[in-house]
C-alpha cells in the first residue's frame, strides 16, 4: 500500500512539476513579449520635455541661452497641467525643473523665495547671463504667457509688391537662404516666432497676414484649400540669376507631414533643405554637408526630439497652382 500511495504521490508530484514548467515557460514567453513591447516607445514618448536641472548645469542651459526657459521648482511631483504646458510648448521654449530637495545650494543662488515659494519661474528670451530677466509664476498659463512673450518677433510681412526685394536679399546672403512665405490668418503665433528666429541662417522668413488675392496671385492661385497656418519656401527653377526667374513653392502638406507644429514644421525645413538647397543660386554651399545637414542646428533639436524620418518634401503640382512665373520678379537678375 504504502509504495503504491508513494508511487502515486510520486507521479502526482512529476505531474504538478510538470505544469509548473509549462506555467513558467508560458509566464516566460509572455513575459518577454512585454518586455520586448515595452522597449518599442511611441515617437511622442521619445520627447524629452522637461529637462532636470542642476547646480551644475543651470548656468550653462539656462543662464548662458539666449532662448526662453520656464523652469519647474518640485518635490517630487507636479500636477498634469505643466507637463501638457511643456508637450504645448515641444521645441517652442525651454522646459527645466528644479528637485527644491536635492537643489538647496541652486535655490539659494537663484534667489528662490522660501516662503512664497513659487511654483516656477520663466526666464525670458535674449539676454544672458546672470542678469537674464525671470519672472515668478505659479500658472501654466502664466508660464505660457511670460516665455512666449519674449520670444522676439523678427518676422516682417511681404506683399506681391516687395517680392523682389525679398527674393533678391535672400538670394545675397551667405549661405544663400530660401525664400520663405509664413501664410497665417492671424499674427504669427510664439512657436511661428520662434522657427523663424532658430533657422534664419538659412531660410529668410516674411509673412503674409490674411493676403488678399492679389497678394497670392503670385503663387498663381488663391490658397482656400490650403489650411492656414501655412509656409511656401519659394524655389527657382533655373539656378542662374537671369533676368526672367521662374518660382515654384515647396509647400507645407498637412496631408503628408501631419499637423503643423513645431516638431513637423521643423523637419519640413530639415527636409527641404537637403533636397533643395543645390538649387538655390549664389553662396549655396551645397558642397558642405554641415549645412545641408543644417548640422549645428540639427544638435540643437536633437535633445528635445528625433530630426531623423524626414518627410518627402515636393514642388506643389501645376494642379496645386504654385507655380508662379511673375513679372515681379525680372529686372534684378
Ligand atoms: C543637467 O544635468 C542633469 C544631471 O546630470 C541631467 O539629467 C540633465 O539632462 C541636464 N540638463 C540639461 C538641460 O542638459
């Protein structure tokens, strides 16, 4: 009795060892399966947003920038509204913070109030240096407002009239920039600002704030399909400066590049200045891939999101009526 009582127990215990294994081995291989999903982020999680911010680095992210930053002073944790302040904000402005448990000797640099203690403070855009102007604030909205304020508006506006004088300084500056046309129904916004700033070396921007129709007669017909805000670089046909240069415009697809935003706008420009530069008269300097990879700037951007996947950028179709032939543009060249 006694061996066979042993011998069953004995077979249930195999029997038991063996779902054990196939359990494991199941747990296992759905465990890996997570695993290896979980490693695939999702491009918007690749984003850094809110850059941490130490004694040792604020001076120079910070203070010798020229750029606007709002930067966070936290315990620990902050409420869901500045992190949506800082993805509204993707690549516009700087967002830090500051750990006020780890960063004592910061706080008392900075000046921080202990007892107010506000929720953040913005550092405006253009000076640098430890008389770099801030404001407190305890909003993102506040936040918002104060950094995108700063950011200073170098966008003047253009008019079929002014064309060729636009054209022509584009086309004198070393490296050439691309004529480009900001087409918005309303003042250009923080984030329009801020790219035309970031990129003027090699793109000349001008706006066209609610043109009229003779204003977009030069892109050969009205805009109405297109959704405003918009941007046409302005590309030459010929690469000779003749007296009689023909234009087409590259232009902004939301249908292809996705909403306009900073992230697509930005590598709009990326990819139309590898395909077009080459074209563009005078200093181009196609020859050097630092500028046609727009290299330093390429740097910049890399720290608060991924500049590879360029999307293909196209000359708008003769059916898009882009094309524009203009008598404005003749005596010059
Ligand atoms: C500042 O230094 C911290 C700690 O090394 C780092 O995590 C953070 O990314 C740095 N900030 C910036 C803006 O580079």
């Amino acid at each position: 009795m006694k061996t066979y009582a042993a011998k069953m127990s004995r077979r249930s215990l195999d029997n038991i060892m063996f779902r054990l294994i196939c359990i494991c081995l199941t747990l296992f291989s759905c465990c890996r399966e997570t695993a290896q999903q979980e490693i695939e982020l999702e491009e918007h999680e690749r984003y850094q947003d809110i850059f941490p911010l130490t004694q040792s680095n604020f001076t120079t992210e910070v203070l010798d920038s020229e750029e606007a930053w709002i930067v966070i002073f936290h315990t620990g944790t902050f409420t869901m509204e500045w992190k949506k302040m800082a993805v509204a904000l993707r690549g516009v402005v700087w967002v830090g913070m500051i750990d006020r448990r780890e960063e004592k000797d910061l706080l008392r640099t900075l000046g921080y109030d202990m007892v107010k203690t506000p929720v953040a403070r913005v550092y405006h855009s253009g000076h640098t240096g430890s008389d770099k102007r801030w404001t407190d604030v305890d909003s993102p909205l506040d936040a918002r407002l104060h950094a995108c304020n700063s950011v200073p508006d170098t966008l003047a506006t253009v008019d079929d009239a002014g064309l060729q004088d636009f054209i022509y300084q584009s086309y004198a500056s070393t490296p050439t920039r691309f004529p480009t046309v900001i087409i918005t129904d309303e003042q250009p916004s923080c984030m329009l600002r801020a790219m035309a700033n970031r990129y003027y070396a090699f793109f000349s921007f001008r706006t066209m704030i609610n043109p009229s129709d003779k204003d977009l007669a030069i892109f050969g017909q009205p805009f109405k399909d297109f959704e405003l805000p918009t941007i046409a670089v302005l590309v030459s046909k010929t690469k000779d400066k003749t007296d009689s240069m023909t234009f087409e415009a590259v232009l902004y697809n939301e249908d292809m590049m996705g909403n306009v935003n900073y992230v697509n706008l930005v590598k709009f420009l990326f990819a139309v200045n590898k395909q077009y530069r080459h074209t563009l008269p005078g200093e181009s300097m196609a020859g050097k891939r630092g500028i046609v990879e727009m290299r330093d700037l390429l740097e910049v951007e890399k720290k608060r999101f991924q500049v590879n996947f360029l999307p293909p950028v196209q000359k708008a179709k003769k059916e898009g009526g882009l094309k524009f032939t203009t008598k404005v543009v003749k005596d010059e060249f």
